[in-house]
C-alpha cells in the first residue's frame, strides 16, 4: 500500500511538471506566434515602427573586395610613399591575410582622381559613370569589418556575424515588412561573373536561417529558365497544375491545423508562389517591352547573364514591389595585374550602375529605392603581385556608397588614415551601415528581434549600432 507522503510527493511532483510544461507551452506558444504573425504585406504587425523614408533595397555586392584606393580614397601621401617600407607603426599586430609574414611596401594610386558635380566629390578615373552620379550617392570612406577572407566577410556583411546559419539581411527585411508582391519572391538574387579569381558565392548567403524559411531569397538565373523547375512538365496543363496545387496546399492545411507549425505553412505559401511564378517570371524576364533606348541605357543584352542585364532586371523588380534585390558581380579579388582586372570589372559594371540609378530616378522610383554598392572588405596600401601590382584583403578602413530612399546625395562620410589603412574618422562599423538601411525602411534595429534558444537575436547582434545620420536627408 502507498502511503500518504509519497503520494503527496508524487502529486505534487506531477502537479509542479504539468504546471511548469504549461507555462513552457504558453511562452513557447506567445514566442512561436509573435514570430509567425504578419500583417498586409506578409510582415510583422506594428512595423515599420516609423514613417519609412525607402521601400525597398537593391544591394549591388562587387564580391571579392574592390580597391577603395582605386574607388573612392585619394592619398596623396600614398603616392610620396610608393615602393617605400610600409611604417610598421601601421601595420604591427594588424590582421594580413596573404602578405602575413612577407616584407611589406607602399603601393601607390594606380590610377587617377578628380573632383566631380556641385558637391566636388572625389572619384577614380576607373569609374567615369558612377563619376556622373557624384551629386546623387554618399560616399561612406570609413566602413571597418571583422573578417579577412572572403567566405566568412560575406557572411559577416550578410548577416551580421561571422556564424553561418543566421538570417541574411534581405530574409530579416522581409520577415519584418513583408513583400508588395503577392507573384514574386520578396527576396531576389541575380549573380554575374568577370574579373580576376571570381570567389564562390554560396546559397547559405541568402538564407533565412533560424527565420520561417519563407523568407529566404530566390536565385534567379541570369540565362536559360530564370528558376529551375518553375515550367510545367510536357503534357501538363495549367489547369492541371492548379488542381494539384489546390489539393497539396488542402492537405498540408489539414496537417497545419494539428500540429500547427509555421514550416508547413511555409510549404503551402512556396507551392501556391511557386505556381503564380509560372506566370509572373517568364512576364518579368521578358523584355521586349522595353525601348531600345533603355537597353542601350544599361548596355544590356536580354538573356546573356551579365551585371547590365541583372541591373535592367533589378529595376524590373524593384517596379513589381520586391522588397530585396540582391546583385553579387564576381570578380573584384584583385591580388595582383589590378589595373587589368580594374578596367575588366568597372567596364562590366560601371556604366550599368549608372543606369540603374538613372532609370530609377527618371521612373520616380529612386526617392524611395534604398541602393547600397560595395564589397565584403576593402584592400591593403601595400603592394601585392608578382606580375602587375595588386592589394590583398583589408578590413580596417574601405569605402561604400548608398543612394536614394533617404540618402543625402553629393556627401562623404568619414576618412581614412594618411595611407587608408585605418578609419579613423566617423568610423562605420557593418552593423551601423545594417541599422541605417533598417532605418531608413522604417524599422529600429533595437526593437527589431526574432526569439531562437531562448535570445531575442537581431541583425545588428548583442553590440550597438550607430545610424548614420549625417548621411540621411
């Protein structure tokens, strides 16, 4: 026979398990669905948290690292150092990547600067285009990072840390605010190649992570079917095709409502987009709606996979309310021969990048289209190369430039050391440039959360994030 104390006990013991899985339950259960809830565009009610100044983002990644000291950052110094030792009061304890070890000497400009529009911003003669926009972009001169290769500083300017498996930037803009578009991925990445060493861009990128997947983005690809499988199989019509959609998406509901997990609505929500794509897609790609005067504009051949197509097709995008649009070039890992593969990537890419801006402006889209270029890191004051001189990897002062939806136009922001080795002025940190583009969307970085192993994770990590507030109108 049980005596009474232990029966106590064991009630008492069940009792305080059921009553703590309840409020387990119940927290996990206000977590799971403060994370899943959406308003009319598919994001997070109560965001933007303010009046929202850009609607969207074009982020134009010129992967592998382009020269600041060949972009943006005139040293006159650097020149009157050329070929000369680099101090080592600059260098000493400072992360090299390949040139750790080896004797280090100053490179100078390998080309030109001068000073263009009313506001005299300084600019290389390897970009004559994006010259001709000095009054529409601000230059940031400051940007530090935390990675030196190229894998993890991609990963680190995509998603705020260098951990693999967090959200990228564009799934964390799409869980908060949604998408305009009900036939699009909210979330759209265009790739191209030319240039020197063009490094691998992995899908893992553009991940959700810990986010519903539903928010990560789409590649689409720059020639043949824009997205793999999007086309009926021979033989089946759309009618069948919707019928069978219908019937996956009634099934998966009916699981939805027992188990009620938010990935299974995410696989309805893929099939359904998936299927209004089969439309939506082959209308976007097509461009023969366009004048002949917009293609000559970007330089741009339908269907050939370059950077001036994916820029047309980013426009395109932008107009059908996707709300991250996201171009890598590869090619910019200039190591040595850089005057070579400088010429090769602006001519890729120079010319177009004006005509985006230019085309956005002229349809009206510009004022609230947020554009960003730059590279995961910037490149050393020292020389590099044994055939035609080069840079390697720097992470301690590189430039970026942003446009449009809130921006000040014709401004710089911050400085470099006398060699551009080290910000030093106005210092721009990653997670300060992830704070302003949230900002100019609408959203406080600091408000802004996703609850996972029991933190509430941002985008700008556990550190501050400053905005940028010089460089907004």
């Amino acid at each position: 026979m049980t005596s009474p104390d232990f029966s106590r006990r064991t009630f008492l013991g069940q009792a305080g398990f059921g009553l703590g899985s309840a409020a387990l339950s119940t927290l996990l259960g206000r977590d799971l669905a403060r994370a899943t809830a959406v308003n009319a565009h598919g994001g997070l009610p109560g965001l933007p948290h303010f009046a929202a100044k850009a609607k969207r983002v074009i982020f134009l990644c010129m992967a592998g690292g382009p020269s600041h000291l060949e972009t943006f950052d005139y040293k006159p110094k650097l020149d009157q150092l050329d070929g000369q030792p680099m101090p080592e009061s600059f260098t000493k304890g400072q992360p090299i990547a390949q040139l750790q070890g080896q004797a280090l000497k100053v490179q100078g400009h390998l080309t030109k600067f001068q000073r263009y529009g009313k506001s005299g911003q300084l600019v290389s003669d390897f970009l004559p285009w994006t010259a001709k926009m000095a009054d529409e972009i601000a230059v940031i001169r400051s940007m530090v990072t935390e990675q030196i290769n190229h894998d993890p500083a991609h990963t680190f300017m995509n998603t705020g840390t260098a951990i693999s498996g967090r959200p990228s930037m564009g799934s964390w803009i799409n869980y908060g605010l949604g998408s305009e578009t009900e036939d699009l991925p909210g979330f759209v990445v265009l790739t191209s190649v030319g240039g020197r060493n063009p490094q691998p861009i992995a899908s893992r990128q553009w991940s959700a992570g810990f986010l519903p997947s539903r928010y990560q983005g789409v590649e689409f690809n720059s020639s043949g079917d824009p997205v793999h499988y999007v086309r009926n199989p021979k033989g089946v019509s759309t009618t069948q095709q919707k019928a069978l959609v219908d019937t996956v998406s009634a099934l998966n509901r009916k699981r939805d409502e027992l188990v009620d997990n938010p990935e299974i609505r995410t696989r309805i929500a893929a099939y359904e987009m998936a299927f209004r794509m089969q439309a939506s897609v082959p209308e976007l790609m097509d461009v023969s709606d366009e004048p002949q005067r917009v293609l000559d504009l970007y330089g741009a051949t339908p269907g050939d996979g370059s950077y001036a197509s994916n820029c047309l097709l980013a426009r395109r995008l932008a107009e059908r309310g996707v709300r991250f649009i996201h171009l890598y070039h590869r090619g910019w890992d200039h190591h040595g021969d850089l005057v070579k593969y400088m010429n090769t990537c602006c001519g890729l890419t120079d010319k177009p990048t004006w005509a985006l801006l230019t085309d956005l402006k002229e349809r009206g889209l510009l004022d609230d289209t947020l554009v960003v270029w730059g590279g995961e890191f910037g490149r050393t004051p020292m020389f590099q190369g044994k055939g035609g001189p080069g840079r390697d990897h720097h992470i301690k002062g590189f430039s970026m430039w942003m446009a449009g939806g809130g921006v000040k136009g014709g401004v710089s922001h911050g400085a470099t050391d006398e060699l551009g080795y080290h910000s030093v002025e106005d210092v721009v940190h990653v997670r300060d440039l992830h704070a302003t583009m949230l900002h100019l969307l609408g959203i406080d970085a600091g408000r802004f959360s996703y609850p996972h192993q029991g933190l509430d994770m941002r985008l700008t990590g556990v550190e501050p994030a400053r905005v940028v507030k010089e460089i907004l109108v």
